[in-house]
C-alpha cells in the first residue's frame, strides 16, 4: 500500500496551524517546516504529534520545500500551506489516487476565503501543481511561486475535482503584510528574469489584472470580499514593477547576499 507525507510550511501561523494540521490527519506522515517562528506555531504544531523541524535561516520557498523533502518517507508528498484546510471530500480523493499509485502529478484548485467570504463564485485560475509521486522530484527552485524539477518532465498532469480551501486573506493589516513581502519577491524574480520596471509597466499590469479578476473571473459576483481581493492583487503588480525600478539597488544587494 503505497503512504502519503503532508509537508506544511509555517511561520508565526499560531491562528491557524492547528486546523491546518487537523485536516491533514489522513496522512501517513505530517511535517511542519517552521521558518523561525516567534509565536506558538513550533509549540501547537509539535503538542499535536507532528514532525517540527525549525529552519530559521530563510532561503526562499524552494529552500524551504527541499527541506520538507529531506524529511519525507512517503510514496507521494501533498504540500500544504499553513492557510489552508484540506476538506474530508478533498482527503478521500487524494487518498484514492495514493492507493492507486499511478505516476503523475495532480494540480489542485483553490477555493478563496477572503475577509470571512468565499470566493467559491469565481471562475478559478488554474490549478497549482501540488500532489506528486515523491521519488520524482528532484528539487523545488524559484523565488516565489516556486516549481518542482522532476526526474521525468513529461510526467502527466491531472487537476483534481475538489477545491481547496485557502484562508489568503484574513483582514486589510494582514493583506498589507503580504502585499510587501509578496512584491519584493516578485520583483526579485522579474530583475532574475532581466525585466524592466517603471510606473507605467505596473499600471498598466495591475488594470489588465484587476479587470481580469473582477470582470473576466466574476469578482464582481463576491461582493466587497471579491473586489478587495482583485484590489489587492492589482496592488501587488504595481508595486513589483515600482519596486523594480526605484529599489533596484537593495534587489542587487539581496542578489549578491543569495
């Protein structure tokens, strides 16, 4: 029978660790990566029987899932972020595929959850690429929205049918908070990439980005919760392709410190 590790990755995510790791209690190996918490995240995650590794010398999120790989011992690995709830319909179908054991990698949707609201009448994104056989990973690597280098590129990919649910947006401080981290990474990654910036690039980024998610994505269907959401997005690739630009001097410096 082949087994299944849930790796989840955290930091000061005392709010919400506990039911993240509830929801996960299907697997047959639960692994919390902590990035240097300063709350009870490492405290909750551990009274709740997991496996807790402390890693607070911050690399990025590739760095961070390899580490969650040098822990795991199962046929296939879910990544799960500390946000997000696997619900018992999305556990009965991962598990399925587990006991199956068919090599491919499965993509999974969100459901958002932002400000207390589902998002569930969006049209969804696209599915992110999340279940995977373990011994077909060689590697995670990126900045921010990082991606899995496997051993056979051409291995197939499948989308599962149930959502997600991902609690991304909680109140305005927090999604302030992630705004600036979630812009500098982007614009680290877009100067990696040889991109220019400038205010006119992320306007006109961040109009294109709002009127796909409010109207294209039926944003608009979600009431306040929708537009926010589709607000704060477009504020992110403004300000990326601001930062770019103006601070272009600091994102050479963390370059040399990588």
């Amino acid at each position: 029978m082949a087994t299944l590790t849930i790796g989840i990755l955290t930091m000061n995510e005392e709010r919400r660790i506990a039911a993240c790791i509830d929801s996960a209690a299907f697997a047959d190996q639960i692994i919390v990566v902590d990035s240097g918490s300063s709350d009870a995240t490492v405290e909750i995650a551990t009274a709740k029987g997991v496996e807790v590794y402390s890693y607070p010398d911050w690399q990025g999120f590739a760095v961070q899932r390899n580490r969650i790989l040098q822990h795991a011992t199962g046929d296939w690995i879910f990544f799960l972020d500390a946000d997000e709830v696997v619900t018992p319909a999305l556990a009965q179908e991962m598990r399925a595929i587990v006991d199956g054991n068919v090599a491919c990698v499965w993509e999974v949707a969100w459901e958002q959850i932002a400000y207390g609201q589902s998002l569930g009448r969006m049209r969804s994104s696209g599915g992110i690429p999340r279940l995977f056989p373990r011994a077909q990973i060689l590697q995670f690597e990126g900045v921010v929205h990082e991606g899995a280098k496997l051993k056979d590129p051409t291995l197939p990919v499948r989308l599962l049918k149930e959502r997600l649910p991902h609690y991304s947006r909680e109140t305005i401080y927090g999604s302030l908070q992630k705004l600036a981290q979630y812009v500098q990474l982007g614009a680290y990654k877009r100067m990696q990439a040889g991109k220019r910036g400038g205010v006119l690039r992320g306007m006109g980024s961040a109009i294109a980005n709002f009127i796909r998610l409010y109207f294209f994505h039926r944003g608009f269907l979600c009431g306040r919760a929708g537009f926010l959401h589709s607000f704060f997005v477009a504020l992110e690739c403004f300000f990326r392709y601001v930062a770019l630009e103006i601070d272009r001097d600091f994102l050479e410096q963390a370059k040399k410190r990588g």
